[in-house]
C-alpha cells in the first residue's frame, strides 16, 4: 500500500518499517589531488563508515540495516563536518579497474553485467543512468596517465543514458603525474552525453611508471547541505524539496555488482575533517 | 488530542498545562571500549543516569511530546543522541543466565495506536566484562512480529562499563527493527552484565570542533514525536568516543493532552 501522507510514514518509522542510523564516516586520510578542466572538474573524494574501512581497498558502506528493504525513503539527513566541502549521499557500483602503467586497452570490467537496474515511475528493471568516475587505488608517479573512453580499435567505450554505443573524442588527463591515492574524478564523456549506462573500454593513451584505479559509476541520492566547517547541515527530503530515493540499491543486469552507500565528498583536496551522518527513514509498506 | 498538530496547540497546552522542563548532567567515569565491524559499527557510551519521568500526570495529559532538547558534552566530534529507553533484558555473562526485560511499548502517533519497534537497540556494559571476545546472541521479535530472530555481536575483550555497541548493523536481513528481546546468550565469558535497551530516538546532536553544533528540532523537522508516559525514562548516548565525559542536557516539552 503506497504511503500517502507524511503521517503515515512517520507512523511506519514508529512500526520498525524504516532506519535510524548514525555513521561516523572517514575519507582519503590525506590529501587528494584537485581536479582540472581535462580531469572532470569536479575536486572529490569517496567516505564511508569509518569502522571497518581501509581505503582504498576495504570499505563499508553508511550504516543501514544488512540488507535494505524495497522502497526505504530517507526523510530526514544530518551531517557535521569539521572542514569545508560540500557532501552527497549516493550509491556507487563497480564498474572494473584501469591499469594506468602500460598503454593500449586497458579496463577491465567488473564481473557483474551492467545497467544497474531499478524500478523507475513504476516499471520494473529500468536501467539506470550512472556518472562515471575513476578511484585512484594506486598513486601515479613520473608521468599523468591519459585515457580514451575507446578501444585501440576504435571500439566504443561506454554506452550512453540513452543506450547508444559511444566512443570516446575526448582525452582524460590526470591532473597531476603525482596524483594522490583516493583521489577521484569524474571521468570525460562527449559533450551531448549526462551519463553512462556501463563503460565498456577505456584505452590508456599515456601511461604512468605506478599507478591503477578503480572505475565507478555514482547514483546521487540526496544532497547533505554544504555549509563551512563545523556547522551542521540538515537536509529535510520530506518539505525541503521533496525528494524521496529509494535506499535500496539497484541490482545487476546479471551477476551481484559490487555497490557501497557512501558519501561524495566535493571541493577540497584535504582528508575531510570527523564526518558525522545520521539520517532516518520510512518505508513504503 | 495530539498536541503537535499545530503550534497553536503547542501554545494552548503550555498555557492550560506549563511546560515540562529538566535539566539533566552526568559523568561517564571512565574510559569505554571501542567498537569493532562485529560490534556494531559506531563506537557509543552510555550515561549511567537517566531522566525518570513523573510517576503521574494531572487530570486529562496523556504523557509528554518533546518539542526541545538540548545536549552539551565536553567534547567536539562527536553524536550526542536522548530517546526514551526501554530495558529489554539482561545477560549476565557467568552461565549466560538471561533476564527478561519489558518490550517496546504501543504509542499513540497522530490519533494511531502503535506498536513500535525501537529506533535503537544497544547492547550497554552494565559491569565490565572479563571474557576474551564474547559473541552475544541477540534473539528478537521483528518489526512484523516474526519470532526467534538472531543478531550477533562479537563484543571486544574486556569491554569497560558504560561501552554501547549498536545492534541493527548486525540485524537478519530484511529485518528493520525489534520489538522485544526475548534472549540474549553467549557461549563465553566469565564475568560482567550486558542490558539491551530500546531507544525511542527523540533528538540527536552532531558536535563539530569547539563544541559547535545543531541539534535537531523535532517540530520543524520530519521525525516520529513520541508521547512519553508517566515513569519513562530518558536516557542519553554519546557517540565516536570513549574517554570520560561529562553532558549537561536540557529537555523541555509540552502535555499532550
């Protein structure tokens, strides 16, 4: 039974039907490296709870129950922030790993087959559109890695919010020949493109002497307010905006992709200072 | 009448009734014990004390909806968290001997007879433990009202008195919530007690440096107001730290009537 009014929903929070949770979250640890005009733009970092994480190999997920049920909707979010950046709950899935030290085509998928499904205005298995971002895992060194979204071949490299098979025109430049672990940027699609569905090849044009990433694709679920530091920022998804993700992550075409709940930390280089999120939830019962 | 359907009867109420109001300080006393990825995810403590509400009310208030608590601990970067508590049980770990608490209780919210499930459920170090890792069998009624649902913790070495380790990270999966405990048990340990206790979530805190912080306000954001009842109990959690710690709280709120 679809829930109508802000009252019920409150009232299912009440019955157990929904989240209280409370995460005390971590990031890079040290500084990252800041994004450029031929690097996505957009300066940011990856955090997750911080007991349990060891980046950039080992994350857990914002707290949630173990296994999220259909149609949480989270109502209300807080965050802290002793430094200055802006912050977005979303969910990010595994789209494979780059080698950035030798040349040629070098992604290779995760072995779960994309889109990411979700039900969407009522229709079952929708694919969903990602944004595509590149997780330094290993710290480059001597030369910045540049990378196509082709194949040597001249293969596509992604297909598109619309499903149309892509290839890549533009060059991602690392920002830096010494760019930090757990750095993240978001990689360059064609101008006409808001998103990707899967990526299918990534050609390293120039390659590093060290250095490898992770491919994701990012679902923004709700912007955490950006405030400076050490104020805390409430976002209210029920009258603030009305904007009500489901919790529960998007499923594999096949295979189980390797997803987290985390937070996109936006706009600064340095490790974020004691995170704090806690939201609530209801579900749609 | 439920007195948070308008502010006019906020007003009304605190005019025919008063307001309630409390101040409330305690000590954490010593250093507790920090949680693990089998413990709940987010180190906590618990105050020892807690807020008994008045046995009795005057004629036609049904209990308190809080519209205001304020909460001040020593130091920044951490969660300060007030909710009603219920006991749910208690294990006392020589011979895993299990007591049985009260379950989580029936709640009128907006004019609809309630059986909640706790927001929170922490299992709290009542008396330090001297097992080495004891895994704490959780088992509980959910929030459909199935039976003989398990979580486990494997609760640190030695964990200090007023250490609180979270139990829904470890819930079953599709499970949201717990009604009641109806055991707890372990399989080692020699000595120490853990309590379950239910939180009925009434405001939390985020404490950046220099003890700057916001909290929560309950009317103007979307969150559950419970009506507390004669002889409830407040009680207060601080989260990311375990060194010693004074609170100072203020809780205020209003008779629905």
């Amino acid at each position: 039974m679809a829930v109508s009014t802000r009252n019920e929903l409150l009232q299912n929070k009440a019955k157990g039907y929904g989240l209280w949770n409370q995460s005390f979250l971590v990031g890079p640890g040290s500084g990252t490296t800041s994004a450029a005009a031929t690097s996505g733009f957009h300066t940011m970092q990856l955090g997750f709870n911080s007991i349990g994480t060891t980046l950039p190999g080992t994350r857990v997920s914002v707290l949630t129950v173990p296994q999220m049920p259909d149609n949480a909707l989270p109502f209300f979010l807080s965050k802290m922030l002793t430094s200055s950046r802006g912050m977005w709950l979303a969910y990010i899935y595994k789209l494979g790993t780059q080698v950035l030290t030798s040349t040629g085509d070098q992604f290779t998928h995760d072995a779960a087959t994309f889109p990411i499904l979700r039900t969407v205005y009522g229709q079952a298995s929708q694919a969903i559109t990602l944004i595509p971002l590149i997780n330094v895992t290993t710290a480059t060194t001597t030369t910045a890695p540049q990378l196509v979204l082709e194949t040597v071949a001249g293969g596509n490299g992604y297909t598109d919010q619309d499903g149309n098979g892509t290839r890549g025109t533009k060059t991602f430049i690392f920002p830096a020949a010494a760019t930090a672990i757990n750095t993240c940027l978001m990689l360059q699609i064609e101008n006409t493109d808001v998103g990707v569905k899967d990526i299918l090849a990534i050609r390293t044009t120039t390659a590093a002497v060290a250095g490898a990433a992770d491919i994701w694709g990012m679902e923004p679920l709700v912007p955490v307010s950006t405030f400076t530091g050490s104020i805390n920022g409430f976002t209210d998804t029920m009258f603030g905006g009305m904007l009500l993700p489901s919790l529960k992550p998007g499923v594999a075409t096949s295979g189980t992709a390797t997803q987290n709940l985390c937070v996109i930390y936006l706009g600064s280089t340095s490790s974020p200072g004691a995170p704090e999120l806690y939201f609530q939830a209801g579900l749609v019962t | 009448m439920a007195v948070v359907n308008s502010i006019d009867n906020i007003i009304t109420s605190s005019q025919v009734f008063g307001g309630y109001r409390r101040l409330f300080i305690d000590r954490i006393s010593g250093s507790t014990t920090t949680a693990t990825n089998a413990s709940g995810y987010t180190t906590a403590q618990r105050y020892p004390n807690a807020i008994t509400l008045p046995s009795s009310f005057g004629t036609g208030v049904n209990g308190i909806v809080f519209t205001r608590i304020d909460m001040l601990n020593e130091d920044g970067t951490t969660g300060m968290l007030c909710g009603i508590e219920y006991d749910l049980g208690t294990l006392t770990i020589s011979g895993s001997v299990f007591a049985d608490g009260v379950a989580m209780p029936v709640k009128n919210i907006f004019g609809k007879s309630i059986q909640t499930c706790a927001d929170m459920v922490f299992l709290v170090v009542t008396s330090a433990l001297t097992a080495t890792n004891p895994v704490i069998t959780v088992t509980y009624t959910d929030q459909d009202g199935n039976t003989g649902n398990t979580a486990q913790l494997t609760v640190p070495s030695s964990a200090a008195a007023q250490s609180a380790f979270m139990v829904y990270p470890h819930l079953a999966n599709n499970d949201t919530g717990i009604r009641d405990v109806t055991n707890l048990s372990t399989s080692t340990g020699t000595g120490g007690t853990i309590k379950a206790y239910g939180l009925l979530v009434l405001n939390a805190i985020n404490f950046g440096t220099s003890l700057v912080y916001s909290r929560m306000n309950p009317l103007t954001y979307p969150s559950v107001p419970y009506i507390a009842t004669s002889s409830e109990k407040l009680a207060f959690y601080r989260l990311h730290a375990t060194t010693t710690n004074n609170i100072v709280a203020v809780v205020s709120g209003v008779a629905d009537y």
